[in-house]
C-alpha cells in the first residue's frame, strides 16, 4: 500500500505542474507581445478611446481615353467605365498627448509614442478571438483632434466587398455586420533577446478596449450604406473581458486538462494496483514451502 500511495502522490504532483503550466499559458496568452517599461518620466495608462465607424459609397467613374498609335497612325479609344466602392472609415477621438524621450533603467532612451490597435470580428461571432498585439500593424495616432482611419474597397452586389491594406486583405459578403473596437496604446517598440531570437515588443501601457461599434455592408446597390456617426462617451463594460478560449484536439482548454488529469490519476493507480499484485504472487512463490519427491 505505501507504493499505490507513492505513486498516488507523483501523480498529484505531476497533475499539479500541468495546471500550473496551463496557467502560464493563460497569462500570457491575452497579450504575448505586450511589456511593461521602465522608463522615466513614466508612462501613463491611456483613457478608453472613443471612436465611430461608418462605410460610404465612394464610388467614381473612369472617364474615357484616347491615345494615338505612332505606329499605325490612328487614334485609339478607350471606353470608360464604372467603379463600384465602399470607404470604411474609423474616426478616432484623440487625447491630449505629446510625444516625449524616456531613458530606462539601463540608460537606453526611448521615444514615447501614442498608437492605436483595431480588431473586428463578426457581429454574429461571440469571441474576439486572439487577443494579441501585432506591432507591425499599429495606427499611429494623428495630429489634431482626430485619427482617421479608412480603406476603399471594390464593391459588388452580387460579389463580396473586398478591402485591402498594408499586408492583410479582407473580403465580406454583402449584407456583413462587422464589429470594431479600438484600444489606446502608449510607449516605444522594441527587440528582447531570448532563447537565441530577438523577438519585437511593445513596452508601455495600454488602455481598456472601446465600445464595439458596429457597419453593415449593404445588400444592393439602392441600399444606403451610411452609418449614424455619433461618437459614443462611455467604454462597453461586456466587452473588456473578451474570451481567450484555447482548444486542444476540438476540446477547450478545461475540458482537455480535465480528462489528462483523469487519466493520469488512473494510469498511475493502475500501475501500482499491477506491481502490487506482482509482488505478492512473488512472495508467495517464494514463501511455498518445497516438497521433496
């Protein structure tokens, strides 16, 4: 019985590190890329911006053109035509902010800047999915009042609406409700050398994410795609805590580490119950008086 209770208590411990690991996983994975800095004067937590979204018909027509062959001697028409295209915009209201140079602990100065990060989702998705921070795509806040944010993308209403920007592309079918929201960021980007890579961060603060506003690709053509513009005043509370649900083999994270503890737990008990069982036969055997023929 002491060996099924050793093992036992292995298992534990080995049920404990698993689920202590399971919880680094989940620290880390809300915001991998983002750090806390040192730097002096310190840097504040920006305030829960405040933005609005709206798509607008920018359709244009590209008017006709004529070119004269140098070779045939003819003058050579082009016919016009018509474009189809809706303009996202994101209009950011700004807070007074003004850029400055920090100096770290190590001495290393930094220059301190305010940017904005943008998801979406769509309307009828009830997870915001990763919640990560790439610092390649941050949008550098503008001077002014405001931080304007727009696409122009190619409309059909038969077709998707196809939006493009520096390195990503993204395609909605007419009639698409797409949920933005919009998050605050103060500090300075830069590389951490680890595990042989260097790795980019960003260092600083970030604030809450916005009220999610919500644009609606029209269905045709005759539908207006105008969206109120009304820049709202107060943070969405049910959306700062965005679901970080992370499956394994179709399960999520709480069922999957469930059913390795179970089985853990009864592999070890097993294996004892079989070398206890061994061990007595064993002794047995060799307990068994021999009888002389």
């Amino acid at each position: 019985m002491n060996k099924i209770f050793s093992v036992f208590i292995c298992a534990l411990l080995v049920c404990t590190l698993f689920f202590a690991g399971l919880s680094c996983i989940g620290e880390t994975q809300a915001q991998p890329y983002v750090r806390k800095s040192d730097v002096t004067p310190p840097i504040k937590k920006p305030a829960t911006p405040a933005f609005t979204a709206k798509i607008f018909d920018s359709s244009y027509d590209i008017p006709p053109t004529a070119t004269f062959n140098t070779f045939t001697g003819q003058t050579e028409t082009q016919p016009g035509s018509h474009i189809d295209a809706i303009t996202l915009e994101l209009r950011i209201k700004n807070e007074p902010f003004t850029s400055y140079t920090g100096t770290t602990e190590s001495g290393s100065s930094w220059n301190v800047h305010f940017s904005y990060y943008i998801r979406l989702k769509g309307h009828y998705d009830q997870n915001w999915g990763e919640d990560t921070c790439n610092v390649d795509k941050l949008l550098t806040r503008n001077d002014g009042a405001e931080t304007v944010c727009s696409f122009q993308g190619v409309y059909s209403s038969t077709e998707n609406m196809e939006l493009r920007g520096d390195g990503w592309i993204f395609t909605f079918p007419p009639g698409a409700e797409i949920d933005f929201q919009v998050r605050a960021m103060i500090g300075y980007i830069g590389r951490v050398v680890e595990g042989g890579m260097a790795p980019w961060y960003f260092f600083g603060e970030v604030s809450d994410w916005s009220t999610t506003q919500t644009v609606t690709i029209p269905k045709s053509s005759n539908e207006s795609p105008n969206q109120p513009d009304t820049m709202p005043s107060s943070p969405d509370t049910s959306s700062q805590s965005p679901s970080h649900e992370l499956t394994i083999a179709g399960l999520n994270l709480v069922d999957f580490s469930l059913g390795v503890v179970v089985g853990v737990i009864i592999t070890g008990l097993s294996i004892a119950l079989i070398c206890e069982k061994r061990k007595n036969a064993r002794y047995k055997r060799d307990t068994q008086p021999q009888t002389d023929i």
